[in-house]
C-alpha cells in the first residue's frame, strides 16, 4: 500500500446540491487519478481542532460548503487529498507532500460540485506566499503568481530559462542570491515548483529600477472585470491610474492601451473569430423570426462585404406608418473600417420604428445601391414614400436608381453645415431665417423669408436655389414630408449605439437587435395603454392648437366652407377638402387653430378629422409582432452547410496608431460669432497693426 498525500484548493461558488461522490470525480479529474485502481481520501482541518476532519459522506460535505460560505478566502480550508493504490505508481504521480493549489478555482464542467461563474481563467491570481512544492494548474498561472510576488515584495527578477516544461528566475541582481526553479509534472499541464531561495542579497539601488513585473498579461488580468460591460468607458489613463493604486507601480501609456486590447480580445474573442459566428447567428435569426428579410454578401474570396437585416416585426409595422424613410449610416470603431447603416420612421406616437439595419464595407455607389435593393424586396414601394438623408451622393444615385419614382429630401440640418461652412461671415444672421424658411406652410411667408436672406447675403440665396428648394423645404416637396425634415430619428439610434460600436462584428449586431427589441416592447406597452384621442406626440400638438383657437370667431359660409378670423386677419376654412389657408391642416393632417374654431362651432367629432396614422388603434397595429428572444446558443440547431460556409473579414483593416479625434461642434458653438481680431494700436478690428491706417505717422 502507498499513500500520496497532496492539499487540493477549491475556490469559487460551491453547488449545495451536489454530492460526495461529484466532489471525489471532481478531485479524480483534475488531479488525473484513476478511480479504478485508485481510492481517495478527502480531509481538511479547522482551527482549533487539532485533527483534521474528514468527507466521506453527502452530510460531510454538506458541511464543508456551509463552512466554504462563511469564509471564502483562498487560504482556509484546504483539502488534503490521500491517494491510496495497490501498486507502485508508475508515472503521472505526486510525490509525498505534494501541495496542489489550483488558485483560480476548478474549471467548469457538468459534473463538479465546484464552479466559477465565468471559468477560472477569466479571474486574477492574488497569492501572497510561494513556497517549494507548491503546484499549480499550469504556467500561465504560475507566472502571474510569481509577478504578484515580485511586486509586492518589492523587488525584479529575470528569466533564465524558461520552456514548455521548466521556469527557472534569477533576481535582476547579477551578485544575489534570489532564485526560483519550476518545471512540469509528467508532461501534463501542472507546474510545480523545485526550488526556491527567498533570501536577497541584492543592494537597495536595484529595487529602484522601473518594475518590469508588471507585465500586459498581469494587468489584463486585474482590469477584465472592468471591461466586462462595454457600456463603461475605461481607458487607458483609468488603468494607469488603478495600477498605480492597486499595485504602486507605474506604466506608460502605450503599456496600458496594450493591456486593454488584450483584455478585450481575451474577453470578447479575437475579432477574425467574430466573423466566423455570422452565419450560424443568421440562420437561427432567420428561423427566429420568419417573414424576416435578412441577406449576407461575400466576396469571391469569402470576405465580408455587407449584411442586410429586416425583421419582420418591422415590415408589418411599416404598413401602419406615414411612408417616411430616414437613412443614415456611421462608422463603427473595431479592428475593420466597416460601417453600420439603418433605416427608419416615426410611428403615430412619434417614437421611432427601425425598419431595418446592416453593415456594408464601405460608404460607395455599390454598397448604398445593394442596401435599397434589399429594402425593395422587403419593403417594396408604397404610394407618397420620400426617403430623407444627408446630401451623401451614394445615397441620393441610388435612391434615385432603385426608386425612380420616389422622392429624396436632405436634411435641413446637414444642408446649413453646408452653408455655415461655405459663408460664415453671416451665418448668425441667416440661421433662423434659414429654418423658418425650411418649415414654412405659405408661399407668401416663404417668399419673405428669402428676400431677407437676399438681402443679407445673395449668396447663400443662389447656393439655396442650387441645391432644389424641393429638397428642403417643405412647401415645394412633391410629397407630404410631414414634420420630418432632419435625419434625427437616425442619428439618435447612432447615438444609441456609440459604445456598442466598439464590439465585434457579431456581438455588436446582437446589441443591436436586443435594443430594437426593448424599443419594440416599451412601445408597444405604452400603446395599449394610450386612452387619449392621438398618440403621445400628437395629442400634445392637437392641445396646442385647441388652446389658441379660444380667440378666433367663426363666420360660416357653407356647409363645409368657413372663415376665421384671428386677431384681425381672415383665414379660410374648407372641413370637406380638409385644408385651411395657413396650410397648417393639410400639411400636419391634424386640425389647426382656426380648423379647431370650426369644429367647436359646429359641435363635430374631432377624430374624423385627424391622420388615421396618429390614433391608438393604428399605433397598436404598428407593433402587433412582438420581437420574440433568440434562444441560448447552446440550443442553436445549425445545419452542416450553414456551419461550414466560411466567411472572412473584410479586406479593409483600420490602420495602426490611435485614431485622431475631431469633436463635432454643438449648434450653440456653430452659432456663435467668429473671434474677430482688433488692431493693437487703433483697436479698431478688421486689420492689425501692420495695415493701421489710424496710426500716427513719424515725421
């Protein structure tokens, strides 16, 4: 008989529902024990008691992880396991007192009473003491140990061999004592440590040198809990700072954004590897949420080009709103420059609709042009659609390529950057002229407008008339764009989106259809829920109008033909074309002042009057499918051929070095008067004091 005695630590969350016999296959399995030929002996001790105290039943082990829970700290109660065999062993074996401590806990398996949430390899080692004949789950671990060591004692060390079988440090100290040696147990993954002098005979000067120790995998391993949530905003400055704090040594910049990449790509996966998941993630989404309209193009040589993504929630939905389609596209920010597109509108509540999202290669005719192809097929063409965008000239040919017959708007927003930017001196001046002028109702208001902007400055008037007064302003549109004269609806999911852009390609398209479907959910509560006349938006806007109409007198003229005066102008009324002169009640499609005058004079109902887009019913209608979860992706049923396409990333790779940051200014900031410079001597502005005239001449 032989017995062979090792300590085994567990730590981490302990089953209360497991039993004795789990915890012995768990111990068999990773100290590699043969149960058939083998027994086991599982003992801890407890302070106080100077006998160690045994498991050999469901009850005693019940009891250890009573006492597990109370004192989760890595040091107590460590079991000493006793190998008891028959025979010799012959290899594979821990010799007498052989110190088994797996550090980050047990790896996750089906049948072990021990587990870490995430795996033990996703936490950071914090052993205090080594000591010879320790052992550890690999040499990984062990290296991280040892630099904790070496920080916290305060000291460096080099290397003098190390390979896949032995680890051998010297102090940094050429003339000191200090030595470690480690090498593997039987070719398997456990190191064990052989030898090691504690004793620095080393000068103090060496102590002072930069701490080496601190190394990218070390600090990877303390910030991962921190960049587990990519909604934290955690640089690199943040981990200089918390390296400082936690371990008092400094590192450079460059070391702390080196460590942060490798965290993220230890935590979220190599980004190749992302790209690698698109297939499988679409054909489950596919049989997900069928009625869906969901495409993915790949180059000749299986590198990713664009992916297309309508879901059928959305289609449906899309038949109960006002045919505006908002389309806007921004650049996503991990290792490829691929960029993430989207369309959608305004549903009766004034909330916004995703009708669709994806991700092209890049912003060019080819792209653009795919993409509204795809929204065709799944969208198809409906009477009055207009599409509104920024003046990118990708989409304005392809908008213009695949629907012909459908309108473009710019966003007036976009097109007075363009303005501010081309004339500056006056843009203080023009900029509410400019919107006015975008939103009016009349032709006569409009004419006003832009014989003030004539005058003020011409050219912006000529550059205005360029661009297609039918592309901007709502009077002259060819259809009724309602009040959605800006890209905001778009640009606002953009904004949503902005630390989920940073995430891999298929990580980041998961983001994207959890927080459509919370919007889906949260809109759909509030509908059922809407006991008003109109939804949320209109119904404010229909207050408003119900508020100013209480001056205006009604003189009627017809049955349907009425006019209204207000504040001693006359405005005409007409209740079966449903139009008023101030083009308020044919544009908005809701009863304006002097509409609302009429139908309270005449005792109507107002809803007959009202958009039938606005009402509950219709917003109710809007999300009448729900967007139902995928399902946990162990339970992914993937066909052979969809697993075995192959798709690479795209060939476009951003470059190296970090990105230069160019901040958007706000429209205050645009607003502002330009810093005008005054002459030094006249202090008068427009010149300096080289061309002062008003300077006193020498005689």
């Amino acid at each position: 008989m032989r017995e062979i005695t090792s300590i085994f630590q567990l730590r981490g969350y302990l089953k209360e529902y497991a039993s004795f016999n789990d915890l012995v296959a768990s111990i068999s399995n990773q100290l590699g024990i043969d149960l058939s030929s083998k027994t086991i002996k599982i003992q801890y001790k407890v302070e106080g008691n100077c006998a160690p105290m045994e498991i050999h039943n469901d009850m005693g082990y019940r009891v250890y992880v009573e006492l597990k829970k109370e004192n989760k700290e890595f040091g107590m109660y460590p079991l000493c396991i006793t190998t008891i065999e028959k025979d010799l062993i012959s290899g594979g074996s821990l010799n007498q007192g052989d110190i088994v401590q797996i550090d980050e806990g047990v790896q996750r398996r089906s049948d072990w009473s021990v587990r870490t949430p995430q795996g033990f390899d996703n936490f950071r080692t914090n052993q205090k003491e080594v000591m010879a004949g320790q052992v550890y789950k690999d040499k990984a671990t062990l290296k991280e140990v040892i630099e904790n060591y070496a920080i916290a004692q305060r000291f460096q060390f080099r290397v003098d061999r190390s390979n896949a079988v032995s680890y051998a440090l010297l102090c940094i100290s050429e003339d000191c004592e200090w030595r470690f040696k480690a090498s593997g147990i039987n070719k398997s993954e456990l190191f064990k440590v052989r030898e090691f002098n504690d004793n620095h005979t080393c000068p103090p000067k060496d102590k002072v040198y930069e701490q080496r120790q601190a190394s990218s995998s070390l600090i990877g391993g303390m910030i991962r809990p921190k960049l587990a949530n990519f909604k934290w905003k955690y640089t690199p400055r943040d981990i200089i700072d918390d390296v400082k704090s936690d371990l008092g040594v400094d590192v450079s910049y460059m070391l702390a954004w080196r460590d942060k990449e490798k965290a993220m790509n230890f935590l979220r996966g190599e980004p190749t590897d992302s790209y690698k998941k698109l297939p499988g993630y679409l054909y489950t989404m596919d049989m997900t949420y069928p009625g869906s309209h969901i495409r993915m193009v790949k180059s000749p040589k299986n590198e990713f080009m664009c992916v297309y993504i309508s879901l059928y929630a959305f289609i449906r939905g899309f038949d109960h709103c006002r045919p505006i389609v908002v389309v806007d596209g921004t650049h996503l920010r991990s290792y490829y420059t691929e960029t993430f597109v989207s369309a959608s509108t305004l549903d009766g509540a004034g909330h916004i609709l995703p009708l669709t999202y994806g991700i092209i290669d890049s912003e060019n005719d080819a792209a653009w042009t795919w993409f509204f192809e795809q929204f065709k097929i799944a969208y198809g063409e409906r009477e009055n659609m207009c599409v509104v965008s920024d003046r990118n000239e990708s989409i304005i040919k392809s908008v213009s390529r695949v629907y012909p017959d459908v309108p473009h708007f710019a966003c007036i927003w976009h097109l007075w950057n363009n303005v501010y930017k081309k004339f500056k001196k006056n843009h203080a001046k023009l900029s509410e002229i400019y919107f006015s002028m975008a939103k009016a109702y009349t032709q006569a208001e409009f004419d006003s407008l832009i014989e003030k902007v004539e005058k003020v400055d011409i050219r912006v008037k000529e550059y205005l008339e360029l661009a297609g007064y039918e592309k901007w302003a709502r009077l002259y549109a060819p259809v009724n764009r309602g009040w959605t004269m800006t890209s905001n609806i778009a640009e606002s999911i953009n904004a949503a989106l902005v630390s989920t852009r940073e995430l891999p390609i298929n990580d980041f398209l998961e983001e994207v259809r959890k927080m459509f479907g919370r919007w889906n959910c949260s809109n759909r509560k509030e509908a059922t829920q809407t006991y008003t006349t109109l939804g949320k938006k209109y119904q404010e806007m229909l207050t408003l109008n119900e508020a100013m109409s209480t001056r205006m007198t009604v003189v009627p003229s017809t049955e349907y033909l009425h006019t209204v005066n207000d504040g001693g102008r006359n405005y005409t009324v007409c209740l079966l074309e449903r139009k008023c002169v101030c083009g308020r009640f044919q544009v908005d499609e809701l009863p304006c002042p002097h509409a609302w005058a009429v139908l309270k004079s005449k005792f109507l109902m107002l809803e007959e009057y009202c958009s039938n887009y606005y009402k509950p019913n219709t917003i109710v209608m809007t999300y009448d499918v729900p967007m139902y979860p995928l399902p946990d992706r162990n339970d992914w049923n993937i066909p052979k051929h969809v697993t075995e396409k192959v798709v690479l990333p795209s060939k476009w790779k951003r470059p190296l070095g970090r990105p230069k940051k160019k901040r958007d200014k706000t429209l205050s900031e645009l607003l502002q008067p330009k810093n005008q410079h005054s002459c030094s001597i006249c202090g008068q502005g427009g010149h300096n004091k080289r061309t002062c005239r008003n300077a006193p001449r020498n005689k």
